[in-house]
DNA sequence: AGCTCATGTGAACGACTTTTACATGAGCCG
DNA sequence: CGGCTCATGTAAAAGTCGTTCACATGAGCT
C-alpha cells in the first residue's frame, strides 16, 4: 500500500509549502510521545508526508531540529515566567512562588519542550541563539530574585541575589526532574509536586529571613513599609510551610 | 586491517571468559565519553573484542545493559551516601550535609553512572531491582532527614523527615544537572556547586529553625541538649551561610 | 515564455539493532 | 579417556536511521 505517499502528494503537490513548520511540529509530538532519545528524524519526515531527505533542506542535521525545538520551548518558558511573574504583583513573596508554580507547569504541560530544553542532552552551547532564549528564561527568575533580596529584612545581611536565584532555579528543576515528570512521577509521594516545591521555597526564603505569612502588601510602593514580622521569628504561617495534613 | 580481531581471538581464545564484565565496563567508558544517548551496543562489542551478536546472550538488548549500569550505579551511589552520613557522627547537621557534598561529589566523579541513573530516559520501574537499588539510595537520605527531623527545635511544629528527605534531594539533584557536569558547569557562576548547595541546605535547614552555626555537638547523646539559640533568630553564622566574598 | 533557485525525490552508503542458523570448546558423565 | 551437551561465540541477513548526492519540480521573477 504505497498509495498513500501518492495520495498525500496529490493533496499538496510536489512542494510542501510549510515543511519547516510542521516538521517542528511532528517531532514536538514525537517527542512528547517517546522522549528526545527516541524520536527519529525520518518518522518526522514520514509525519509532515515528505522523504526522509526533504528535512535537510531546513536543518543541517536531527540536532539541528532538537535544538530548535529547545529554543523554541526556552522562549515559551520565558513567556510564562514572565507571566507568572507579573512583575512582583501583588506582592513579591507570592509572585515569587507563582514563578515556581510556573516552572512545573510548564514542566508538566510541555513535555516535550521540557525534555528538549533539559533531558536531550545536546549541548546548551553549541547554539547560540539557544543559548541567549536559555539566558533570557533564567533572567526573569534572575530579576525576580533580585526584587525579593531588595526586601531582605534589615538587620539580617543581605543574600545575593544572583545565589538566590540559582537556589530557587535548582529547587524547582530538581523538583520538575525527580517528581513532576513521566514515569519518575510513578514515585508515591506524600504530597503534589506543586506542594511540594512551594514548601521547599516557602522554608528557604523564610531561612533568609523573609515574612512567608502572605498578605496583600501595598501594591502603590513595595519596597518602602517592610512589615513589622519582617525579622522578628513570628512569620511562621500557622501549622508550618507545609500546612496542615489533610 | 581485519587482522586485529584474529589478534584479539588468538589472544583469548574462542569464549570470552568475562565478557558481561567486560561489556559492562566498556559501556562505561563509553557512556562516559558520550553520554548514555550516544552510546552505542556495537561498540561495546567492538571494544571487548567480540562480533555485534556476542552481547546478546549476557543482555537482552541495549536497554537491559544500560539498567544493569544503572543499577550498579545506584548501588555505588548509596555506599557513598550511606559512608557520607556516617549515622550521623560527629553531629547531625554536619553530616547531613557531608551526604549533599557526596551527591554532588558523585554527580561529578562518576558522569557516567550519573548519566545511566538520571538522564538516559530509561523507565526506573522497568526493571524492579534497578526501582529497588533506587530505593535504597533514597533510604538514605530519608534516614538523615528522620534524625534530623527528630532534632527540630521545641516550639516549632516538626517537620515531615520525607518531606525533608524530598527536598533535600531535589536541591542536590537540581544543583548536579543544572550545574555540577559537563557543559551545563559551562554556566558562570558566583560559587562553586559545592558551595551553591551547601548555602541552599543551611538556608533551608535554618528556614526549619535548626540551628546552622556548626559546633561539635556532645557525640553521646545527641538529641537532648538543643542549643540555646535554636528557635531564636540569632542561629545565622557569620556573613550568613554564603559567607564571606572571597 | 523562459530561467532560476529553493525545495522535494530516490537511490545509495555505512552504522546500528536484533534475529537466526551454525561453530566452538569447557565441563561433566560414564 | 572419549563423547555429549549446552553456554557462549560467529557470520549473515533483515530492517531502521542518518546523511549525501544527483536529479526532478514548480513558484516566482524577468
């Protein structure tokens, strides 16, 4: 039954037309599917309905289109941290913990960018455009890490910022990795990674010094009327970071 | 130039002797040069001398090779862990982040047992002893983490120790695939990886309300006297736990 | 209408994985 | 010691991939 190739071509003619496009978008799936070790470069091909030699004409190699798709899903990741972000609203501490949220969303719902971007194990690198979407991602934890060491309570040195989010970025990929993924995931946890990584940050930032009882601060001027709490031991939520066993 | 495998069997005679070993060891090397995605079944062969068939009667296929590594490597892993904890000597906080240290030490010394354990892609509860070798690591760090746990200031709700145990896991296998191997270490940082995690556990474990400003504890008995300082806010060690820029 | 160049095709090469039928020889049994 | 057997190794073959090359097609410009 070879009539289907026939048959394809006659739908589209000799020339894709968008062969870039939806060869980015079989192997996403495919990637989705059997991970970045198994997805093939001639079963993508195959998908988009053209020759197994056709990709060449868009990317140098299978790398080429992995790397690609990294790229591309660094950018999206930076779009929802981004998001997630939103710029210290309502307040600092929480958008903080939206960013981590963000993190294993994306990780969850994006799979295969997520394999891509850290579990295909291509150089970061060999790419220079991958590399600057990579660093672009990271600056939004970056600023907003710095944002948040602006309001470290007096009195306690302040942490560089850049540890901070160095800190915060390793909690939520070491979460992401172990916990929040495939069949990694299968490991019964006592709580949701969801859970899990907001109390990790909830424990650290409060070993800064930080208040982690949230509450709406005045969103008018952030910085300026730390809260009394701030370094005194009583910004512990009732029941610990961990909240309560349900 | 085919002579060499005449060589080789001259040398050694029709039957191998040790081959498994030898394959398991040749993989190694491998994986080591060129990761676990790289690696290739042929050449293991190639390299203990005997034809692309021979590796089939030791291993049912490539994945069963690669889990097999694995699972050694977990075994090594845990003695290495469990050597770090020491059962807690000279005090629990010290040692527990001797185990972070071993982690990353690890990571580093053993790239390819590290790669074959967490970044190959392989299904951990494929094969069940492989799950059980991941288990006991685990045990570990649980184990540190119900010590330390039991050492939770009075005044302050205990934490979980699995809870602990998570996430003190998830900063040191964050910190090790985001910075501590091959050319993701490409990053710049401000500290070494060593230093990135132990700053992320002391802040972490002071978020907890332990006391972090090491001293020799009595090594008799060490539950009972908690110093002083513990749930008070004068724990930080000098310059806090990212010390001092040198 | 004709040219040109980006884009796609088919065939071919070498490497890899895995299976199959056959070869070898180490260890046991009489 | 002679012979049997079975674990262990080999060669050959089929099927898949990645990649390259010479050639085909047709979209868009002149």
């Amino acid at each position: 039954m070879s009539w289907r190739k026939e048959q394809r071509r006659a739908e589209r003619g000799y020339h894709h037309g968008n062969l870039k496009e939806a060869l980015l978008q079989a192997a996403l799936g495919l990637i989705a599917e059997k991970g970045a070790a198994g997805f093939t470069f001639a079963d993508a091909a195959r998908m988009a309905g053209v020759s197994a030699a056709a990709p060449y004409r868009h990317f140098r190699d299978r790398d080429e289109l992995l790397s690609s798709i990294a790229q591309r899903g660094f950018e999206q990741f930076e779009a929802r941290l981004t998001s997630a972000w939103d710029d210290g609203r309502p307040d600092t501490v929480t958008a903080f913990e939206r960013v981590g949220k963000a993190y294993l969303a994306f990780a969850r719902d994006e799979p295969a960018f997520y394999n891509a971007m850290f579990e295909s194990g291509l150089p970061v690198d060999a790419n220079p455009a991958l590399q600057a979407a990579s660093e672009r991602a990271f600056n939004i934890i970056r600023a907003a890490a710095e944002r948040l060491a602006a309001l470290a309570p007096p009195g306690t040195p302040r942490p560089p910022a850049m540890m901070m989010a160095l800190h915060i970025w390793s909690m939520a990929h070491g979460v992401a990795s172990l916990f929040s993924r495939g069949d990694a995931a299968r490991r019964k946890l006592p709580m949701s990674p969801d859970e899990l990584l907001e109390a990790e940050v909830l424990i650290y930032l409060r070993g800064l010094g930080f208040p982690t009882d949230r509450r709406p601060q005045k969103k008018s001027a952030e910085p300026p009327p730390v809260p009394p709490e701030a370094s005194s031991g009583s910004g512990v939520p009732p029941g610990g970071p961990w909240g309560k066993p349900k």
